[in-house]
C-alpha cells in the first residue's frame, strides 16, 4: 500500500531549531522524525511513499536518498497554497486505490497506522486518541464509530478523542475536497470532510512535534525502543543503556539512563550523561561536562565544564569554558516560554535552553531556562542570556575595570 506524507510545512512554532531545516528533519534518537515514520510505516505494511515536501526540501531529498529504508519513494513539490487539504491535492495524479495519510511532524509506531488500516473499510478513517489536554488538539466526538463533531483546538473541547493526523483514504478524497471548496481561510481543508468519517481509538504511541520542547517525550520514547549497542568504552561505567554508533568513543565517563551516541563521537574523559540523551555525529563532550535528557545535533563541542540541561542543540554549536544553561526556577513553577505566539506554557517544570545551528557560547556565559537563540549568534564571554535572540545576534558584556595602585610606604 502506498502512503501520503505532509511534509511541506515551515514549523514556525519551532524556531530557532527549523530556521535551517524543514520540521520533518528535526532529531529524536539520531535520526529525523520522517526517517522515524517511514520507518514504523513499513512496519505497518506499507511499501511506497509520496511525500510532499516545500520548505527546505533539499534537505529531506538529500537524506532520504542516502536512507530510504528500502521503500520506493517520490517527491511532489507543494506550490503556492496551504492547508492539509492543499497538500493532498499534490498527491493526486500519484492515487489509484487505498493509501495512508500522515503528517510528517509526527512520531508514532506501526499499531497505530496497522490499527487504521484494518479498520477501514472505505471513506476516511481517522485515528483518534484520549489525551490530556485536548485544547491543544483538533478533536472530535464519535456516535458510534462515525465523527459527529470536530473542533480545532477549542478553549473548553467537549472532547478528549484527538485527531492524530493518521488517515486511511479512498482516491475519491481528491474528488470531494475539491466538491468542497475552499475554508474561509481561503485553503482546502482535509478537516471539512470529516463529519460522518470512520473514528477509531488507538492505545499506540503517539506525540504531535509542535513545539521546540515535545522532540523530549518523543527521543525518551524512541531510546527506550533501542537495542543496546556497545562499541568503544575505557574505565567508565555505564548504568543503563549506550547506543553506539561507528566511530564513536566514550573514555572515563560515567552514563546513567540511556544515550544515543552518533559516530565519531568521543564522550569524556570526565563527562557525565543522565536521563535520555541524543548525541549526533563528530560531537565532542568532556573535560567535566554534564548532558542531562538533551538532544544534541551533528558537531556540537561542549569539552570544558559545561551543564547543558533539557535543552536542544543544532549543528556546529560550542560552549566555551563554564558554560551553564539553567534549567529550573526558583519558585518550581512550570517554565514559559516566548514563542511567536507570545508567552506559552511549555508544560515542564525543567526547561534549557533551544540553540539554531552555528552558534557560539563564550567562557562563563550563561542562558536562563526555556530561552530560544537563533542560528549563527555569538554570546559573549561572562553574558546571561535572559530575552531570546534572534538569527544572527552577537551580545558581548560592556565591562567597566578598575585598577588601583597599593601605596607602599
């Protein structure tokens, strides 16, 4: 069975981690949420995908090209136009019978997409899932199997059944989206065709890749998934779980929970690793540092007495000497953050920092929690980030010295 995937979208919500790569590229377990998802839709049987792709596409052409799992895939390139409905309609010349639907800023696994396709039996059929926040989702209400009414992220839903952006679909889809019309919003949407759909409730893991800090439950999920794979270990002592990649090093360190290590990679001497953290490529993490439940990306250097907590790192990043990302506060209250979407409750009471790609950390520099800085910024030696930064940002401490004289008799 072939498969639709949306993976077109920018990510806004995601800043500063998608301001160099589509949302679909972001890192969980060492690899790309859509690597992830291709992966467990094999799984589930499916052997041929389309993916639509826009916004940085390069990116996702280029990786999957080197790792498609085996499966055949094609890329459509979304033009002008938004929304789900748009999207599909990319995919339509490509349809002649059955096929899957996914977002591609999902992490999920098998039983869920397997559970939708054994219950289809024509239509649309959606997954739905209980949650504990349903203001945060679109969801529905079912009168037996059949959706009676969806809302989008209402501020008091009359429902707890999400929509998990997981479909079974006829190719009469592309037909009746476009009977339908376009919204208000002047877009084609998948949503307006879902009244009277088949709904069916899934236990499967599911996380909805909306914000910098949910890539956390999602890389804890997938490490937990993992098979053990040791490789090169001197005089450390590991309590838990290490996947090892080629290449990769760890050297008088000490490990508790469960690490991903990516190739090349030395960790130690001296390093301290807890909780569930991802370490990408060429990385190095030493000299006294401590990683706890972070993700890092490909050639991040952090050797010399740096706390990177509850954070995520892009590619090509270095702390300097002393380097703190504070990650709780004082009053141990839930952590805001500042979005483009104003001040959001990120849900967590231990929050890092969020770094783009091509950043630098002086000595004894320092970030408050839940802090977004942007790609290619430079923070100054003995500088606490207290505001976000935007791309491309340099802030320096102005430092007023005073030197005096001891008069000697």
């Amino acid at each position: 069975m072939k498969c639709v995937i949306l993976a077109a979208g920018e990510g806004t919500r995601l800043r500063p981690l998608t301001e160099t790569r589509p949302k679909p590229m972001l890192y969980v377990a060492g690899k790309p949420i859509l690597y992830h998802l291709l992966n467990e839709a094999k799984k589930a049987g499916i052997d041929e995908a389309i993916i639509v792709v826009r916004y940085k596409k390069e990116k996702i052409i280029e990786y999957l090209s080197k790792n498609n799992l085996g499966m055949k895939i094609k890329f459509i390139e979304q033009g002008p136009g938004n929304g789900t409905g748009a999207a599909l309609l990319c995919a339509q010349n490509e349809i002649t019978d059955t096929f899957v639907t996914l977002a591609g800023d999902i992490v999920t696994e098998a039983s869920v997409i397997k559970k939708v396709m054994d219950a289809h039996k024509g239509g649309i059929t959606l997954a739905l899932k209980k949650v504990l926040h349903p203001h945060l989702y679109g969801v529905v209400e079912l009168s037996g199997d059949k959706i009676s009414l969806f809302e989008e992220k209402a501020k008091h839903p009359k429902s707890d059944l999400a929509n998990l952006s997981v479909y079974c679909m006829e190719p009469t889809i592309f037909s009746e989206l476009k009977s339908v019309g376009k919204s208000e919003r002047g877009e084609y949407e998948l949503v307006n065709l879902f009244i009277g759909a088949k709904g069916v409730v899934v236990d499967g893991y599911w996380k909805d890749i909306a914000y910098p800090w949910d890539l956390f439950d999602a890389n804890e999920f997938l490490l937990s998934k993992m098979e053990a794979k040791t490789g090169h270990i001197e005089n450390s002592t590991i309590e838990g779980k290490v996947i090892m990649e080629e290449g990769a090093k760890i050297i008088n360190s000490y490990i508790e929970g469960c690490a991903y290590i990516g190739a090349n990679t030395i960790v130690g001497p001296n390093a301290y690793l807890r909780g569930y953290n991802s370490i990408g490529n060429n990385c190095s993490v030493g000299g006294g540092t401590t990683i706890k439940n972070s993700i890092l990306l490909d050639h991040v250097n952090a050797k010399h007495l740096a706390y990177i907590g509850d954070s995520v790192i892009g590619e090509d990043v270095n702390f300097g000497s002393g380097t703190q990302i504070a990650n709780y506060r004082f009053d141990s209250d839930y952590i805001n953050v500042m979005t483009e979407r104003g001040w959001t409750n990120s849900g967590k009471k231990k929050l890092g920092v969020f770094v783009g790609d091509n950043t630098k950390f002086g000595v004894l520099s320092c970030t408050m929690p839940g802090k977004l800085i942007g790609s290619n910024c430079w923070i100054g030696s003995g500088v606490v980030v207290r505001e976000n930064l935007e791309a491309n940002s340099h802030i320096f401490v102005k430092q007023e010295v005073i030197v005096t004289k001891e008069k000697k008799e």
